[in-house]
C-alpha cells in the first residue's frame, strides 16, 4: 500500500476515535455506493452524521479542511441518500469534517460539526 494510503488510514483511525470518546456510534465505515465513499457514518443521539476525513502530512499547500470541493459534496450527499434508503432510515442528517496533521509524535485532529450542508438542487 502507499505511503499516502497507510496515513490516510491512520488519519481514519484518529477520526473515529475522536467520535467515540465524544460518545458517537459507529455505524459504518469506508461505506462505498457505486464510485461515492462515505469516510465514516455515525449516530449520536437522533443524528445521522456522516464524516469526511481529511488527512495530510503537512498543511503547507492547504488544511485539510479545505480540500473539500462543491463535486465532492454533491459525491457525499448522494452516497448519503443511498446509505439512508438502503438503511431505511429516519434521522435528520449532519455532515462533519475531522482533518487530521502530523504534529511531532502526535496528532492535531479537528471536528467541525455542520461543515456544510447539502447543495439545494
């Protein structure tokens, strides 16, 4: 696997720690839809969160967080509305961002709850 692939995983692994000390559930994920992934669906309380992560070694070219384009939202929402009619499920919805950075030994990982929201179509 490549470098970049095993930190990206790493990265997922911070990320869904994170959610379960701050008392989500983990319903799923790498949670794939034709060529949509969602990163990480959770639940907390009546939520459905769904949770794009964003790993990189450095911030130099740009955080994380801002690596998340309008087509990759659109890409999110419709695995979400997949995820949801498959499951049959009946919760309001929630996207997330968790950006993961490398700093020394350890990591710097950020939630930002209602990221955003779906485009209006």
């Amino acid at each position: 696997m490549a470098k970049h692939n095993d930190f990206g995983k790493l990265g997922e692994q911070q990320a869904k720690a994170l959610l379960e000390q701050k008392g989500y559930t983990i319903l799923d994920t790498n949670w794939v839809s034709g060529k949509n992934e969602l990163d990480i669906v959770a639940q907390k309380d009546e939520m459905l969160i769904v949770v794009e992560v964003k790993s990189r070694s450095t911030e130099y070219f740009e955080h994380p967080k801002d690596a998340i384009t309008p087509a990759k939202i659109r890409r999110i929402v419709e695995a979400t509305n997949d995820y949801i009619t498959l499951k049959s499920l009946d919760l309001e919805v929630r996207f997330d961002v968790i950006s993961v950075l490398p700093k020394g030994s350890e990591f710097e990982v950020e939630h930002i709850e209602d990221a955003f929201l779906p485009p209006i179509c």
